[in-house]
C-alpha cells in the first residue's frame, strides 16, 4: 500500500518536471510564437500586440503558474487559430488513440503469449522462424508498415478502406473496417519485438530449479507450463507491456498521419506544424499522464503476480 | 604487478582481437551481407554529387509520375517531375549525418555519465539514475513534434535532441560494465599501484566497455534513421531539403497516382534499418558470443538416441533380481559442438534393493547429480543419454517414456540441493504440495490437504495449517527443506533420490533433517540412492556406497567395508582428505 502512494506521488513530481520543461521549450520564445500564426511577413508592429495580446509578454513562471492553475480545473487553453477549448479538442481525439492502443495491446498479448511459449518450448525451426520474424518486424517502422499495408489491402486488393475513420455510434461494421488496417500496422511491430521478449521471459522460468521439482514430482509438463512458468513468465511480462505501450504511442502518431485517423497523434502534429502551442502542449501532457498510468498500472499489477512485491 | 601484467596483456592482444573480429564478420554471411549494404550507402552518401542524375529538386514538367525504368528515371519521378533516384541519393547525406549525430551525442553524454556514475556511486548515480527513467518513459517522437513548435522545420536539432533521449540506453550500459568491472581486482591493484582515478577509468573501464558500446551504436543508429525518416514523413522535416522521409512522404500523398513510387524510399529505409539491426546482432554473436557453436545438429541427437535404443533392445536385461532400482551402463553427454558430444557419465551400474539407503560420494562434476537426474527423466534439455539402462522392477524406464513418467512422482520422489530455489515463488506452500500431490494421486483437493498436513508435522513442521498459506519467501531454508521433503514423500514413493539434501542448511539443521530421512526411511521402507561430496553423511545414514569418479564408480561396498578397509586410491585420498577436514572442523 505504502510502494503504491510513493510510486503515485513520483508520478505526480515526473508529471510536473516533465510538463514545466516542456512549457519552457513552447513557450520560452513568444515572439517566435506570435510571428508563426501571423505569417513570416508580418510587421514588427503586430507581431509585438499579438505577443502582449496572448499573454506570451509576461514572466515565464507567471504564465506556468496560469497554465497549471487553469489546468487543475481541466482547462488546458484554447487553440490559437479556431479558439476551440483544447480540452474538447482532446475529448474527441484521445478516445480514437486509446482504442486503437488499447485493442492492439489486448491482440498484442494474445499473440505474443502464444508465439513466445511456443517459440521457448519447442524451439526448432518454429524458434528461428519466429526469432526471424521479430527481427523484420520490430525493424521496420510503424509508417512503412502502414504504407505496406494500404498499398497490399487497400490499392492491390480493394479490401479494406485506405484512410479515414468511422465512429461506431454510426456504424460499427464502418468502424472495424476503418480501424482495422491501423491496429495491423501497429500491431505488427508490436507482436515482433513482444514475443522476442516474451520467449526470454519463458525461457528463463524453464530454467529455474523448482521447475525441475515440479516435473520431479510428477506433473505432467502442461500444467508445469501454463501454470507454474506462464505465471512467473508474467512478472517480466508485464514490464514488456508496459515499454510497448510507449512505443505504440510513438506508433500511433504515424500510424494516425498515413491512415488519416482523427486521433490525439494526428492533432499533435497538425497543431506543432501550424505553430498551435497550446494544443501541442495539451497532447503532451495527456500522453504524459497516459504514460505515467499504464507505469502505475503495471506496477499495481506486478504487486498481485508477485508475492515477495506484496507483503513488502 | 598483477595491474602490470593485465594493462601489457591488453595492448598486446588489441590489435590481433580487433582483426579477427572483423575477419569473423565478414566470415558471417550475414554480416559480409550487411557490411557490403551499409558499405554501399555511406559510398553513395559521400559520392552523390558525382553520381546523382539530377540536382537537388530538379523538376521536370515531361517527367511528372513517370514510372519506375523509364528512360532517365530508374525509380521514376514524383508528381513535381523530380527524379526519384536522385532525391533518395540527395537525402543520403542528411540521413547519414543525423544518425551519425545522434551516436556522438548519445555516446558522449551517456558514457560520460556513466563512467561517472558507475564509477563515483552516490549522488551522482541516483540524480542520473532518476533522470534516464524519466527520459526513458518519454515517447521520443511526442517530444519531437513539441520540439518543432519551438524550432521549426530543422532536423539536425531534432537529431541532437533525439540523442540526448536515447543518451540512457549508454548510461546503463556503461553503469552496469563500470560497476562488475569496480569490483574486479585489477581496479584494487591499480589504485594501489598509484594510478590516479582518471586513469584507472581511461585504461580499463573504457576497454571494458567498448564492446557493448559499439554493439549498441549499432541499434541506436538504426532507431536514429527510423525516427529521422519519421519525423521527415509527418513533415516537420525542411522542405527545401530532399530526404528519405520527405520522399515518401511525398510519394505517400501522391500513392492513388503512382502507387509504384512509395516502394523505393520505403524499401531504402527499411534495407539500412534492417541492416544495421542484423549487423548489431552478428557483431554481437561474434565478439560476445564462444568460440563455436555448442548445440548439437538435431539429426545428430536423433542418431545418438536411437543407437542407445537399439542397443538396449537387442541387450539382454542382465539385472539383480533383488534390486528394487538397477542402473546398467548408463551413458550421458552433453553438446559440444554440431556433431560433437562430450560424455559425463561414462557407463555407470548401480543397484539399490528395497529399503536401503545408499550413498553416491564423489567431487562436484563427477556425474553424481547426473545419474540422479536420469533416474528420475529431469536431466536438462540439451543433455544426450548415450546408452544404458534404467530398470526399476525389471522395467527398463528408458527405453519406455511412459514408464517414466508413469514412476516419476509416484514410485520415485526427489529432494533437491537448494530448498529456496526448488519452490515456486508465485504460489503457496500449501498450493504447490497439493498440486504436487494431486498430479500422482487420485484425490480430492480436501483429502489431499488433510494428507499433506498430516505429513507436515510428521516432518517436523510446527503449525502446518499457518505454513500452507505462506510464500516461499516467508520461510527459513531449513522449513524449505522440510516441505520438499514432505513434496517428496507424500505420494509414497519406494525410492527417495536426493540430491545433496543438506548442503546448503545451517549445521544444526543438517543433522535433524539427516535424522528425518533416516526415521522416514524406516517408517515407509523406503530405498534411498543419497547423492553427496560428504563422507560424514554416508557414514551417518547410509548402508551401502559407491564413489565416483570422473563419470566412472570407482569403488562400491557397504559403508562400513569401505570406511575400514577402502580398496582405491581415489577412496583413502577422499577419505583422508574428509578426516582432515572434521580435524580442523572439530
């Protein structure tokens, strides 16, 4: 109970590190601010009101302290281009990156789980095809596995749609269909580079003594598996999810751009190239959180697997 | 001295070390494969100002989506009518500069820190430690894209950034090597020699580590070409500029005119990509990895244990009728080499009768815990039983798998060397015996707790009903024991192989679970084989004994027989080097 409260309150000081230093870099030059929304020909004159008029003249602190103080009350700002609050920018951005992350890390745990036990079990051929495999697809990025994709299923065989989203209050055949090729292209790295890991989490389990015990004493060699090493694979496991979670973060913004995905990647993007600050700004900190979440979850969940963890 | 010696030996052995590293690389096909690639794109990158067919952006009207091999344009041409060969071959350089970049700030940055950490420990180490998690539980790319805000369209400076995010993978690395090397003695001896600490850390923690850290570089260029290429696709890269990730980006948006055109700058990326991940993967099998390969081919293993099969069925049984157990010229190897096995147990005999408890004496590595393993089918996966066989009651357990595992458990029970390792530390005490219990016995999961708690105390366990709601972790080594004990004989096994039961106990425990397998034996009849390197245990408990040697019983005889009137040289050496011992001991 005590880890759970300090592991909560390291989170609390990481959050507000990270998004004081990510503040500084945005806001730290508001004439440059000022001079991307009016254009690199705008006169001096007005790129100096604009400055005052956005409050990007005063003391960095003093907007931080406005920022974080508005923020607590869930108003993260408004964009400077179409005065839209970036908190409903984000209420309908961050639930499209969530499920795509969310299904591709659910099919990322049955697949890996299945592909890692049999690669350490068997071992052979299947272990090299599937050692193979994890090198290709954890190599490629997420963009040209994406590309790979729309070009195979939605330009050769015109299977499913290229780009393009669909809510499933409207149609949810439209929405599996539309968010199919985007969890594919992720989940494609993502099975690579977890079952490699998962199979070393198995293999180490197999290694341990008490394993030999068990078979010892007569179990037969399913039950040895799928309960005694699965549940100890689980520990490590858990920290392989938790770092793929991160990476298919990084994973969806690409994923988002190619496949035109409404998602809080896309907006981050979009935002950061129109020079939109606060709404770069609301990304982050949301991904921040996000990341700082699936950190104190999987230690939550570490705490029940592992026994030693629980009574400490 | 000993600093002397180990500081000449390395100048001499480096460069002959550093040859024939790359001779062993390039020896590798796959290593050849990717040297040649990654070769070819650095020439490409250098010489693209005498080979490119186009300038930088060069558009031509008559050439706009032309297709791949037509004349002028090997790749083809974008919408704008540039000539996509040429782009790719303008964009090399970037690329190969930004990942170059990205190494020397990352390597910079991170070795320094932690050399320094690792190094100095405290405060250093816990501020960098503190800071690589945080970083470390960044997505980089987010980090980016907030960055372009502030900078604009400049890759270098998201390169350089980017470099500093991946700065941890060398700090813990560096940390980790500087660590377990701080503790080698040669660091002792060089500080008492004199050398100052800066030097201690140029000569051997810098020599220590370089070869990780040039397998690592390997990955992290590869992450630095993926992410420049990526942040080039979202275009946050400079327009202006033709790159990897701006041509496909390019082609991307372009795909329903000219779906050809993606295949080249995605093919381009992933090759480099591709290679130097494969290229970091041989290098690090090459310097890290021994010698040669010791796993056997598996045709080999398969022509190794059907010659033992064929062997033991065309053999006549020629074992002691008494015997409850009767090993007969066992064989076991393990790999060492494609085709190559090195025997440990060469051709073994042993018989244990019902009810007698017999001791296996002999140094670590004389193939005593080895035969114990065969006897129960639990020897590790790589390992090759040449020949022999095994026969409890006549039945040769090794030429029939289901009779092993039929016995296992059920007639012949195991106690391991080390109690903490040998139980399971995500489940219960009581969880494991009942699951034990319940895998020989046909049982209900009520009986088979009654049973077990029974047997507990029998074993010496002072409130069974508390111990089987605890961990492993919550009990003494000594209670350990007592449990895989209790694990052991629940299903009421005949024989009992234990192996060194009581090495790793407190003394005082040794003695009472000695008494404890000694009251069990007589109580249940049970036989024994008893696996130790202490002879005060044979004499304590056993009745008969063999001494091993080498993979080969030297010697066998009832104990009292070979304590009084030992045959071998080996014995009375064993013997008088174990009287010794209890001298000083005692």
């Amino acid at each position: 109970m005590l880890s759970v409260l300090k592991n909560l309150i390291r989170s609390v000081a990481i959050l507000l590190l990270v998004t004081f230093a990510t503040f500084c870099l945005m806001f730290g030059n508001g004439t440059g601010i000022a001079r991307s929304i009016l254009g690199y020909q705008a006169a001096e004159v007005d790129v100096q009101q604009k400055v005052i008029e956005l409050g990007l003249d005063r003391p960095l602190l003093t907007q931080f302290g406005d920022w974080i103080a508005h923020a607590v009350t869930g108003n993260l700002g408004e964009s400077f281009f179409t005065g839209q609050t970036v908190t409903s920018a984000l209420a309908t951005r961050v639930p499209v990156t969530l499920t795509l992350i969310v299904l591709t890390l659910i099919l990322t745990v049955i697949f890996s789980v299945l592909l890692g036990v049999a690669a350490a079990v068997y071992g052979g051929w299947l272990d090299k095809v599937l050692q193979f495999i994890s090198v290709l697809g954890a190599a490629i990025p997420p963009f040209i596995i994406a590309i790979a994709l729309i070009f195979t299923f939605a330009i050769s065989v015109r299977l499913l749609p290229a780009t393009g989203y669909v809510s499933p209050d409207q149609s949810v055949t439209g929405w599996i269909m539309s968010i199919t090729l985007p969890i594919a292209a992720l989940l494609i790295g993502s099975v690579a580079s977890a079952a490699s890991q998962f199979r070393g989490a198995v293999l180490d389990a197999l290694s341990k003594d008490y394993v030999r015990t068990l078979r010892a004493r007569g179990l037969k060699e399913s039950r040895v598996i799928f309960r005694h090493v699965l549940r100890n694979a689980g520990g490590p496991g858990l920290t392989v999810l938790s770092l793929q979670t991160l990476g298919l973060l990084g994973g969806a913004i690409f994923v988002e751009q190619v496949m035109a995905l409404p998602g809080m990647g896309q907006m981050a993007n979009q935002s950061a190239q129109q020079g939109d600050v606060p709404m770069v700004m609301g990304t982050v900190v949301v991904t921040i959180i996000i990341v700082l979440c699936v950190n104190l979850l999987s230690d939550f969940a570490n705490t029940i697997l592992n026994p030693k963890a629980r009574t400490r | 001295m000993s600093a002397e010696v180990s500081m000449n030996e390395s100048a001499t052995a480096e460069p002959a070390a550093g040859r024939s590293v790359l001779r062993r690389l390039l020896k590798n096909p796959l290593g050849m494969l990717c040297s040649a690639f990654l070769l070819f794109i650095i020439v490409l990158g250098v010489f693209t100002p005498l080979i490119a067919p186009f300038k930088p952006n060069e558009a031509n009207l008559n050439s706009v989506n032309a297709q791949p091999f037509s004349p002028g344009h090997l790749f083809g041409a974008d919408r704008a009518g540039r000539d996509v060969l040429s782009q790719l071959l303008w964009g090399t350089n970037g690329t190969l500069l930004g990942s170059l970049l990205v190494l020397v700030i990352a390597i910079v940055l991170g070795v320094t820190a932690g050399l320094l950490a690792g190094f100095y420990r405290g405060k250093i180490e816990a501020v960098a430690g503190f800071v690589t998690d945080v970083v470390m539980s960044l997505p980089s790319i987010v980090l980016l894209i907030a960055l372009f805000a502030l900078t604009g369209p400049n890759v270098m400076i998201a390169m350089a950034v980017f470099g500093v995010l991946v700065s941890p993978t060398y700090y813990r690395l560096v940390r980790s090597v500087v660590l377990s090397v701080r503790s080698e003695l040669y660091i002792d001896a060089a500080k008492v020699v004199g050398l100052t600490d800066a030097r201690i850390i140029a000569r051997h923690v810098l020599w220590a580590v370089r070869a990780p850290v040039v397998i690592q570089s390997s990955f992290v260029a590869a992450s630095g070409i993926a992410i420049q290429a990526g942040v080039e696709f979202l275009g946050l890269g400079d327009p202006e500029q033709p790159s990897w990730g701006g041509t496909l980006q390019d082609a991307n948006g372009n795909i329903y005119n000219n779906q050809f055109g993606v295949i080249w700058p995605a093919l381009l990326v992933s090759l480099t990509i591709l290679s130097l991940i494969l290229f970091g993967n041989v290098l690090r099998d090459v310097m890290q990895a021994s010698a040669h390969d010791k796993n056997l081919k598996k045709s080999r293993r398969r022509t190794l244990l059907q010659n033992a099969q064929s062997e033991r069925t065309s053999a006549k049984s020629s074992n002691d009728e008494k015997a409850f157990l009767s090993i007969r010229g066992l064989k076991v190897g393990y790999p060492d080499g494609p085709e190559d096995v090195r025997t440990v147990v060469h051709g073994v005999d042993l018989d244990v009768r019902r009810g007698e408890i017999h001791g296996l004496v002999g140094e670590s590595g004389s193939g005593k815990s080895q035969m114990a393993f065969s006897t129960l089918g639990i020897l590790p996966k790589e390992a090759v039983i040449l020949g022999g066989s095994i026969f409890l009651e006549g039945q040769d357990l090794l030429a029939d798998k289901k009779a092993q595992a039929a016995a296992r458990g059920r007639r012949i029970g195991y106690i391991p060397q080390e109690p903490m390792s040998n139980l399971d530390p995500s489940f219960t005490i009581g969880a494991q015996l009942v699951y034990g219990l319940r895998a020989v016995k046909n049982i209900s999961a009520k009986d088979a707790k009654e049973e077990l708690l029974a047997l507990l105390t029998r074993v010496g366990i002072r409130n069974p009903k508390n111990v089987m709601r605890l961990y492993p972790h919550e009990i003494s080594g000594g209670m350990a024991q007592r449990v895989l004990i209790c694990g052991a004989v629940a299903a009421d096994p005949e024989l009992i192989v234990a192996d060194e039961p009581t090495t790793a106990l407190d003394v005082t425990v040794q003695a009472e679970v000695l008494e404890l397998l000694r009251e069990l034996s007589t109580e249940r009849g049970l036989a024994m084989i008893l696996v130790t390197h202490n002879l005060g245990v044979v004499a304590d408990l056993c009745d008969t004994v063999s001494v091993m040697k080498d993979g080969r019983i030297v010697e066998r005889n009832d104990v009292e027989s070979l304590f009084n009137n030992p045959q071998q040289e080996y014995t009375k050496t064993l013997l008088e080097s174990s009287r010794s011992v209890e001298l000083t001991e005692a």
